[in-house]
C-alpha cells in the first residue's frame, strides 16, 4: 500500500512532536534563569542543597563567565528545590543567599538588598 507523501510527512511530525507547542512545553517549563539584580557583575554563581555546603559547579561557566548587573544566566544541573547560593562578584566579594526556591521554568532573581551575609 503506498502512502502519500504529504500524508508521511504530517504522520512523522506528528510522532516527532514538530509544530506541537503543547509536546515541547515540558522542555521550555525546565528552564532555570538567573536575574542579577546586585550592583556589580558576578564572576562566580555555585548552588548547593540549602543547609549543605555542597555547591555544585560554577553556573557562570555556562555561558561567558560572568553575568553583570541586569542580565540573566542560563541555570543548569539542577532540580526545582530549595538552595543555598555563593556568589563572588568582581570586587573579590563573596556572599551566600540561603534558602532560596527553585522551581522549573521560573527565574530565580538576587538583588543587592539580598546580600546579607557576605565577606
């Protein structure tokens, strides 16, 4: 039996999930976002478990290295939960932001006022 060819085309997107927005929103709802909302351009951004001292890899290496004032960082590794965040900026300044929520496709958003416990 022979198959149109449009028929084949439609069948195999259809199967692949291209052009449907509804299968490719769980990829799009994963995102993580980080919005530096602090006065200085941070260098270094580690997460861990709240209440561990586990951090997992620098999130600024996935992207230029560094996010300054204003702009987002794409998050990686990580599941939705609570966590602990280090972050160094440019002056050599280390803080730790705790207990912040995480969840998927939302933007986790750090701002100067925040910065309580830093070094």
């Amino acid at each position: 039996m022979a198959v149109n060819r449009p028929v084949l085309v439609l069948l195999t997107s259809v199967l692949l999930g291209v052009g449907s927005p509804a299968l490719a929103q769980p990829e799009r709802k994963m995102r993580i976002r980080f919005w530096n909302l602090t006065a200085q351009t941070l260098t270094n951004v580690f997460l861990a478990p709240a209440g561990s001292e586990s951090y997992g890899p620098d999130q600024c290496r996935n992207e230029r290295g560094h996010v300054a004032p204003d702009e987002r960082l794409r998050i990686t590794g990580i599941s939705p939960g609570r966590y602990d965040a280090k972050l160094q900026d440019q002056t050599g300044r280390v803080c730790v932001v705790r207990g912040i929520t995480i969840k998927s496709g939302t933007i986790i958003r750090i701002a100067e006022r925040d910065l309580t416990e830093c070094q």
